[in-house]
C-alpha cells in the first residue's frame, strides 16, 4: 500500500462539500403555511409550506432593505416580507410592491426541493441533476420510512461515512470477528457502492442471534451518495434491513445527520403492523453498531498517514469525493482547485 499519497482537496474539508441532495428539515416540522429561517451550509435561507402543501425554498434576505423573509408571512403559494411588505413567488420572482404600481424586476435565487423518508431535501447546485438517494434493492419499490434520531457528531460527515467501510474497526471496536473484504463499483460520478458477504462470527452474539436465519451468508452493503448520504443493506437472504444516514456539514466541519429506518411499503392494517415490526428491530441493529463508534466520533482528527490493506475500501470512497464536483462553504460556488488552498 503506498504511503505517499496527496492530501486530499476536497475530503475531510471543513469550507467544502460536494454539490447534491442534502436533508434540510423533518417535513413534520415544516407546517402548511409558515415559513422558517434554516442556516444550511453556511447560507441563510427562508423554508415555507404554501397553502397547498408545496416546500419552497430561497435566500433569506429581501433584496429592498435586507429584512430576513422568515420574519414574513405565507400567502397562498407566496411570500411577503414583513418590513415593508415586498411580496415573492415560488420561483422567487418579485409580484407585489405595496407604494409602486407595478413591481420592480427582482428575482430571488431558490432551490430545488423534494420530500422523502419523512425529510425534506435540497439540491445545492442551480438544477437538480441527479436522483435522490435510494436504496438500491428498493428502487422500483414504495417504501414506508422513519426518522429514527438526529444526532450530532464532532467530525465531518465523510469521516463518519467511512466507518461503515471501515473493515478492520469492526473486529477491534465492535468486538465482531468477522473476515470483511468490500468490492466497490462506482455507479456514476455520485454514487458508489461497497459489497461484503459476512463469514464466520462465531463469537459475536448477534451472528449467533441471526445465524439461524441464513441459508448461507448475511449480506453487508453500502451505497454512498455526495459522500455524505449512505444507504446500508444487511441482514438474513429471505429479509433484508435498510437504513439511510443523511448527514450535513455544520460550521467548522461538524455532522449533523438524520437516521432513517426503511423497508418496502405493505398494504393494509397487517402490512402496517408487520412493518412497524421490521422498523422497530431495524432501530436495534441500528444502535447495535453506532453505539461503539460515538466516542471515536467525539476525539478523531482524521488524518490517514500510514494505510494498510485494509483501508483499501476507505481509500476507494476518499478518491470518489475528489473526483465529484464540489462547492464552497456560505457562497456554494464551484470550487477551484487549482487557486485555493486548505484552510
């Protein structure tokens, strides 16, 4: 393995993140016709539901006098400033000025959005150009999703996506002895996916728990997206358990992120029960692997100065973010690679 690699431009990077999908609010907290103020990857926007159940989202600051539009008002599928009372359309075009006759021609910048597993999501490039993230298995499926937590984690959210490739930490943290070796596929320029099949276990008691269920071997998957959204597949051959991590980049290169628990959406009262049955034992294994890891999240600086072989998948996902398009913190303009520097 060599040991002279670069240092990454783009990974790890407290002032970076690769244009994508990324959570900005539980939809549950984001009720038809009020609008709220959200700092999201350090711009300020104005997040509102209109009359008809339509996510909007724009810069925060009304273009007359710099008043925050979170301190205004919903108004069918509008929003009017509060100060003097400016009103924007969901394409953020200017409609009314109250002492003119007719408006000025003033458009404020939006965002695409879309809502799914329970959060609503923003593209933070001009025009979505990619999917929402998905779980593979479950692509030509409905599927019936939670938000099992928010949490916050001290590192940047592509050194927490790498734990779940992390091979070797799951015997020395996890206590899980188990021979991991990750195949990777990079699918297009956002998505890549790790593939293991589990062998031995003998000792953990969670392989022992599970191991009747198999008729061979348990399956272990990732699929990574903008190298902050993970999906994970796992479990026996006749049922497999979903979870998505969203994560988000926070000031000064902290995560906060949001657990999803999902599997295939089921009709009627039984379906209903059983899932909820599945999500519930989906929230144990969940906890199961991330409760060992939260210490680790609170002290590490990541910094890979002597790899080994079995950081080969780590090293994979590290040469996947560099090679996506990737933008700057507060303004979200393409980076230039080639002027500036780390910070």
């Amino acid at each position: 393995m060599s040991q002279n690699r670069q240092t990454p431009e783009i990974f790890n990077h407290p002032h970076r993140f690769i244009e994508g999908w990324y959570w900005l609010l539980r939809s549950q907290d984001l009720r038809v016709g009020k609008v709220k103020a959200v700092s999201f990857l350090g711009r300020n926007l104005a997040v509102y539901r209109t009359t008809q159940g339509q996510v909007i989202v724009m810069d925060a600051y009304c273009p007359h006098m710099g008043a925050h539009l979170a301190e205004g008002k919903v108004e069918g599928d509008s929003l009017r400033c509060f100060f003097h009372n400016w009103k924007f359309a969901a394409d953020g075009y200017c409609l009314d000025i109250p002492c003119l006759k007719k408006p000025l021609p003033i458009k404020l910048q939006t965002w695409p959005v879309k809502e799914a597993y329970g959060l609503i999501w923003l593209w933070t490039g001009k025009e979505a150009q990619s999917s929402l993230p998905f779980v593979p298995e479950l692509q030509q499926e409905s599927v019936d999703a939670y938000v099992s937590k928010l949490f916050i984690k001290e590192c940047h959210p592509n050194v927490v996506m790498v734990n779940a490739i992390d091979a070797h930490h799951f015997n020395t943290v996890h206590n899980f002895p188990i021979e991991i070796k990750f195949e990777s596929q990079v699918i297009n320029n956002n998505v890549i996916t790790f593939n293991n099949i589990t062998k031995g276990g003998k000792d953990s008691w969670l392989m022992n728990l599970i191991k009747p269920l198999y008729k061979e071997e348990g399956t272990y998957r990732m699929s990574y997206w903008y190298g902050s959204v993970g999906t994970v597949t796992l479990g026996p051959d006749f049922l497999h358990f979903y979870i998505m991590f969203a994560l988000r980049m926070l000031e000064n290169g902290k995560t906060e992120g949001a657990t999803i628990l999902i599997t295939k959406a089921r009709k009627g009262f039984l379906g209903w029960i059983f899932n909820r049955l599945i999500l519930g034992i989906t929230a144990l294994v969940s906890n199961y692997f991330a409760k060992g890891d939260t210490q680790i999240f609170k002290t590490i600086k990541f910094n890979l100065k002597n790899p080994i072989w079995a950081d080969q998948s780590i090293i994979e996902f590290i040469d996947h973010v560099e090679n996506q398009r990737a933008l700057m913190w507060g303004s979200w303009h393409p980076v230039n690679q080639n002027v500036e520097c780390r910070i």
